[in-house]
C-alpha cells in the first residue's frame, strides 16, 4: 500500500514500506520542468537541476559527491518536461542521513557563480553529445515537429545560445519560483516506516518550508495548466555523415489520464513492444532491414505521442519507412488477433509486477503520478484496466490516431530518403 499525506505547507508526501528489502530509495520532486520554461528559460530547469549539486551553506560540491558514497549510498537526479527529481538510493539504515542531504540541497543550494562557471560547460559539452547521438538527436527532432508552438516540443536539456546566457541569478530566480512546497512531493520506498518518514519530513522538509515568505507558502497544488498542444505534424531532416538513417515515425498520442490510454499501451506493444512484435518480426526478423526497431508511447500531462524508431543503412531507408508505415496501417485496417492481445496484456503485467520488486522503481511510479496527474494510481488499477481492453478497442484507436494528416518524421542520416510522407500509413 501507497500512503499519502500532506503537511502543512502543502507538502506531498508519499510512502511506500518494503519491509523485505534491505534499501530505501528517497527522492524529492519538483513540479516543473522544460514545458513550464518561458521562452527566455530554455534548459533552466535542467540547469538548476545540476547546480544543486554544487554547493549549499553547509557543504560543498566535494562533501555532496562523497557523503553517500561513505555509506555505500548513491545519488543522482533527472529532469522531464513535466518535472524534476533528485533521488538517493541507500541502505535503510541511511536513511535519514539521504533525506538531510537532499533537503539540504533542495532549499539551501547556493549556485555559486564559479561554479556555474565550470557547470556551464560540462552541460554545453552534454549539447553537443547529444547532438552526435543520432537515436537521441532524432527523437528531438520528432518532438520538435510534433509539438511545433508547444512547449513540449522544447529540448529538455536547452541550446547552446539559451544555456550560454544564463548567470547565477537566472537559476536562484528559478529555484525559488518553482521549488515552493505545494510544487513538492517526497516520495520514499523501501525499508522504512510511514511514521518514520513523516517524522523526517517534518524535520528537514515542512519545518524549513514554514518559514519561507507568502508567495511560496501556497497550500495548494496551483501549477498552471498547460494548452494542450496543436500538433503540427510534417517532416524534418537533418544531415549527419554517420553511416545509417534514423528514423522516428508517429503521430499524436494521448495524455497519461485519457480513458484510452491502456488500450494505446497494448497498441504499442502489439506493434513494437518486443521481440514477438510485429515490426520486430517484418523488419528485422523477415526483411534483416534493421537491427534495433521498437515503437514507443510517452505520455504527458496534456498530450502525448505515438511513435516507432528504427535505422538502417542509406539503400534501405525507403524501404524501412514504407515498411514501418503498412504496419501501422494493418492494425487500424485490421485490427489484431486475440492472441496478440493477451500476449501484450501478460508483458504489460509482468512488467509493472516485477517492477514492484524495486524500491528504485516504486518510487518513480509513485512519485510521477503525484505530479503529473496528482493521485496514485495502484498496480491493481492499472492492472486491471489493461486486463478489460478488448482487440475492438485496439483497432479503434489505431483508426483514431494513425491518420495519414497526422504524421510527423524526423530523419537523421547522411543523406534524406526519397519516400513522401503522404506515402505511408499505406500498403
């Protein structure tokens, strides 16, 4: 069982107790991320991300890195378009000791400026890697077709022109907009009591929040409500001399809380969603066209997308596209077979179950759905949502989504293939 309670201060905090594992993962979340930026924030939120780590009044970056590895602990933190998490994972013995150090960082981080000097740089060089991995790289660019005008279509981890004009001040204004309590959640997992938790919470989290002025002592969950995004759709390309074409092919998907959202998932997993696949099975088992092709769902508050990746070498790529379109083109003409269904119903069952081995995993799974969609939703729940979709459904929603007018591409290559995108989703 998941508890749930909240502070005065308007502090989220949620437990989970694992009492037959020896660890505890703890991480703290913020509600922001790159789709709440404005236009002169560009990367901020993942900025900010890596300068908590730098330094606050009472430790330095060097007792920070090296606290938690004395205990045999470790930390790291990650950041979305929707939010923002810094997570320890630890013998639960460690527990308090992981809790003061993050809320150490959370609310007493300093961002000192030569600090944000050399940090400027490390992320500059993390642009430019990413830039010379084309599976990311076109990923990027199908977001940034799809979502085109949205805030969801803004790289996470901003641009070299907006990261390089930030100062220190941009990020101390940013931490304070956007890390007030009401937009916090504590989520902790693992060998750890509820009553525990709440006691660490009061102590190194509510306490230090009570004291903070008005504006950020709102009690209740007040993020702004995103539009939903206007998908454009369209085709983007961009040269890279690498020997293969990347590809991303998809169309808009929906958001995380929409009634169809497990049928989209058993969608997926019927096309791409592992070995027994159908693009798996057409392109690289039958065609040898490829060697790694998946589709994949992300969904997000307000929106989401529907996509497949694969990549191959330059002679193939019209062939992989066309391919990849008369797939997704069968199950909305089609549908699927039962077997099929239950197959992808089981892996998406099997998947979530043994997910709950993991504190690491707990945690995630808790935590986003507070701050995303602010209520837990049980493995029961969306394991028995999965089990009620029927292959009618399936089909259904293939015809809803995969519309020829609705397409985006991105390509990523050493030359652009020839195939047209009013060419696919066709057979």
């Amino acid at each position: 069982m998941i508890y749930k309670d909240i502070l005065p201060g308007g502090l989220r905090v949620l437990t989970r107790e694992m009492p037959d594992v020896y660890s505890v993962t703890t991480s703290i979340w913020a509600a922001t991320g790159s789709a709440y930026e404005a236009a002169d924030e560009g990367g901020l939120s993942h900025v900010l991300e890596h300068m908590l780590f730098k330094g606050t009044r009472r430790r330095n970056y060097q007792e920070i890195a090296q606290i938690l590895e004395d205990v045999g602990g470790q930390m790291n933190a990650f950041t979305s378009r929707e939010y923002t998490c810094y997570y320890t994972h630890s013998l639960s013995e460690s527990f308090e000791l992981c809790l003061d150090l993050l809320a150490d960082m959370y609310l007493n981080s300093r961002f000192p400026a030569e600090e944000w000097a050399k940090e400027k740089g490390v992320i500059l060089e993390e642009i430019n890697m990413y830039e010379d991995t084309p599976d990311d790289l076109v990923g990027e660019l199908f977001n940034r077709t799809l979502f085109a005008g949205h805030t969801y279509g803004l790289p996470v981890i901003g641009t070299e022109q907006s990261v390089g004009g930030f100062e220190r001040e941009n990020i101390d204004a940013y931490c304070r907009a956007h890390y007030a309590p009401a937009h916090t959640v504590l989520a902790v997992a693992g060998n750890v009591l509820r009553e525990q938790v709440l006691a660490m919470a009061e102590k190194y989290l509510a306490a230090a929040f009570a004291q903070m002025g008005a504006e950020q002592q709102r009690t209740h969950w007040d993020k702004p409500r995103l539009a939903a995004p206007d998908y454009a759709g369209g085709r983007i390309y961009t040269h890279k001399d690498i020997e293969q074409v990347h590809v991303t092919l998809g169309v808009p998907g929906l958001a995380g809380n929409a009634p169809d959202y497990y049928t989209l998932n058993i969608l997926n997993g019927v096309l791409g969603g592992g070995i027994s696949s159908r693009l798996f099975q057409e392109v690289r088992e039958k065609r040898g066209l490829t060697y790694s092709v998946c589709s994949n769902v992300n969904a997000m508050a307000f929106g989401g997308s529907f996509s497949a990746y694969a990549s191959t070498s330059p002679q193939k790529a019209d062939e992989l596209l066309r391919v990849l379109g008369c797939e997704m083109a069968k199950i909305a003409a089609y549908g699927i077979s039962e077997a099929e269904l239950a197959r992808a119903q089981m892996q998406f069952k099997a998947s979530l179950l043994i997910a709950q081995e993991s504190s690491a995993n707990v945690m995630v799974r808790m935590g986003r759905d507070e701050v995303v969609y602010q209520r837990l939703r049980t493995v029961e729940e969306l394991v028995n949502s999965v089990m009620a979709v029927d292959a009618a459904a399936v089909q259904r929603l293939a015809q809803q989504l995969l519309q020829p007018q609705k397409l985006a591409l991105a390509l990523v290559g050493p030359v652009e293939p020839g195939v047209q995108l009013e060419e696919l989703l066709s057979c």
